[in-house]
C-alpha cells in the first residue's frame, strides 16, 4: 500500500468471474506521513482507508466482470463496521463478493481480516460510467495488471 | 397480493423515509417527492431485487437525455409501475 498516493491494493490473489468474487492483499506500510497525523504516538489504520481499500478491490472486481469497459465510481456505503485496530506492517486480505448488478450500477460486500480476524466490513454501491479520459483508462488497467488481474492492455 | 405500485411504494418510503401517505401514482418522485439521483440508485436495487429484474436505468437516462422520452415516463410513479410490469411480463413470457 501507498496510503498517500491512495494505492491500497498490492496483489489480487484471487479473482471468480461466475461467482463474482475477488481476494487481494494489502500490506500496511510500516511508515507513511498518515500515521504521523492518525494518531501521534499512535499509528493506526483511518477507517476510511480500510473502506477506501475494499472500494479498490471491488473497483478491480468490476473491472474483471466489465473487462474494462467500464470505470466503477464510489457514490455510497451501507452497514460499515470497523471491529479492530489495524496497525503499521499488518498485512490486510481483503475479500469482496458481487451482491447486485444493476444498470449502470453495482453493488458489493466487502470485508478485511487480518489472520482470521475480522476487522471491517462494508456494503458499497458504485456507479459504472465511461472512462472519462483514454490516459485514466490505460493507468486503471496499468495498475490492475500490475496487481495481478488478467484484462485487456487497453480500456 | 401487492399491487406494482403498493410495492414501489413501500420501497420508496423505506429507502427515502417519505411517509407512505404522501406516495401516489400521480407522484413524481424528483419534483413530488425529492428523491435525487443516489436514493434512486438504491430504489432501484431494491425493485431489482424484489421484482427479479434488472431495471435499464442506463438506457432510460440516455433517451431522456436524447429527448426520446420525458422524465415524467419514467418518474411519474404508475408511469414507473407500467414500466416494471413489462419488464416482469417480459422475463416470464
């Protein structure tokens, strides 16, 4: 994770087009400028980070299921529970099922453990739209890739 | 058993805490009701759940976006109800 440049997901580990189901991995760095400020003296995980990373991994679910053909956007979050403490050099597996595809729209379940803790859980509601530029679309798919998910080179 | 409209009314009132009294077919659910983009989002997760279908909101915005229909086709609510009829009746013919 790159938790100032918003890269919260290092490696997909697993991804089900027919269940709509994908697994990644995120490692929380050891340091980062956001722990200096959350809290002084006392690094933890902000719970809008943890959400944030199940945001990303159901971004590269829906990325598989559209095969980039669209780019999914986080427009809502319902019953988010944040159960425990995630510290500096944790490392996170984060697990999110497709609930619902609608038109335009999905939404999905996420959780994170660590171990086999479980720390947070979300249900999070994305809008499905065009790339807005061909640049965000090629970076999308860049960074996808690099984490592990099989699409094509170009959205 | 529930009439289209009794269902969507329900769904509305519970996602958008709109006292059911105030819901009914002549309703318009931006300009009478006040629901906005997102709220609708989750109405319409809600009726594609209870209803088994996949409503085609992409396809609705962009004819009314093109002016090949009014908003009122899809947001007036017994409009709405016409439109999930046939969208039932077409996933069980």
């Amino acid at each position: 994770m790159r938790l100032e440049y918003f890269e919260m997901i290092d490696s997909v580990d697993a991804f089900d087009a027919e269940k709509g189901h994908i697994e990644a991995t995120a490692h929380v760095p050891d340091g980062s400028p956001v722990f200096e400020g959350h809290f002084p003296t006392y690094p933890i995980m902000p719970g809008v980070m943890l959400l944030e990373t199940m945001n990303h991994a159901s971004g590269y679910l829906m990325l598989g299921l559209n095969q980039c053909s669209k780019l999914p956007f986080f427009v809502g979050s319902k019953r988010v529970k944040i159960r425990r403490f995630v510290t500096p050099g944790q490392v996170m597996k984060v697990a999110v099922d497709l609930v619902h595809e609608g038109s335009g729209f999905c939404v999905t379940k996420g959780t994170i453990r660590v171990g086999k803790e479980l720390i947070a859980e979300a249900e999070m509601t994305m809008m499905l739209m065009n790339f807005p530029t061909p640049e965000l679309g090629a970076e999308v798919v860049r960074r996808a890739v690099l984490a592990g998910m099989k699409l094509p080179v170009t959205a | 058993m529930s009439s289209t409209f009794d269902v969507v009314a329900k769904v509305i009132s519970e996602t958008s805490e709109i006292p059911l009294e105030q819901i009914t077919p002549e309703s318009h659910a931006i300009d009478d009701l006040g629901i906005d983009s997102l709220d609708f989002l989750d109405i319409v997760f809600a009726l594609d759940k209870k209803f088994g279908i996949k409503i085609p909101l992409e396809r609705w915005t962009e004819e009314v976006n093109e002016g090949r229909a009014s908003v009122d086709d899809y947001f007036v609510l017994k409009n709405l109800c016409a439109r999930i009829d046939e969208l039932v009746a077409a996933k069980n013919a």
